[in-house]
C-alpha cells in the first residue's frame, strides 16, 4: 500500500500548479492503465474484502472518507487501516487484501486500473476473503 495526497504531496514526478484560479493537480504521469471507474457508496457499507492476483488499483478519493483496511495475502498479522480523505490516493499492489469501510456521509472515489478489472473481465481477478476489518 503506498498513499499520497494529490494536493499536499509531490512524488513520482507529479506536479501542482497553483495560482489565483485554483489548482492542478497531476494524479499520474507515464503510468500505464487500461480501466478507470467511477464508485459511489452509501453510508454504513463495506466494500473489498478481495485481492486481486495481477491487477495493480489505485484510488483517488474525491469526496467523502473512508477507512482503507490493508494486508498481504501471506501475512498473518492483524490487517493495518489508515483513514482516507478527498485527494488521497492510495495504491494497492497484486496479492494485498483490501477492504473498504465507508463512514456516515458516504462517499465517491475514482478506481484507476492496471490489470483485468473492468467491463466483461470486472471479476476475472478477484479473490474474495473474509473480511480483515477489525
């Protein structure tokens, strides 16, 4: 798992350009995706409890929070959980377990792909597991 604040943080050779207009904020640069989807959730819900084999996702928050439960598919621990934000972006690499946990407002995000993921091929790379939120 790897989480950057589009807004706050600069890495990866993205920029910000800011000025009396408002701002733009680099989300990728030279990174290859094949899906992009939109997500909005409900109050109260969960979502995830999966891994996915190959596919690399990314997650952009754009409203709303939520709590992002993580850990590798051969750990044993307890999964970790960092709370989500509007522009977080986190990154979940092949073989993590992730689940989400959306809070009382709800939420939307934007689910950024490299890897079977959307249309005919959404559920081609998903493993689903109990779930790891505590």
């Amino acid at each position: 798992m790897i989480k950057i604040n589009i807004f706050n943080d600069t890495v990866d050779g993205l920029q910000k350009f800011e000025d009396d207009r408002g701002i733009i904020a680099d989300i990728f640069y030279k990174k290859p995706l094949e899906h992009v989807a939109l997500i909005k959730s409900e109050p109260n819900v969960i979502r995830g409890n999966h891994y996915h084999k190959e596919t690399t996702q990314h997650m952009l928050m754009t409203q709303g929070s939520m709590e992002y439960w993580y850990k590798n598919l051969n750990d044993s621990a307890p999964a970790k959980m960092i709370l989500l934000k509007r522009g977080d972006l986190v990154t979940t690499p092949p073989k993590e377990i992730h689940a989400l946990k959306i809070g009382n407002d709800g939420n939307e995000f934007i689910v950024f792909s490299s890897g079977l993921r959307g249309g005919q091929d959404y559920e081609s790379d998903t493993y689903r597991v109990e779930t790891i939120i505590d």
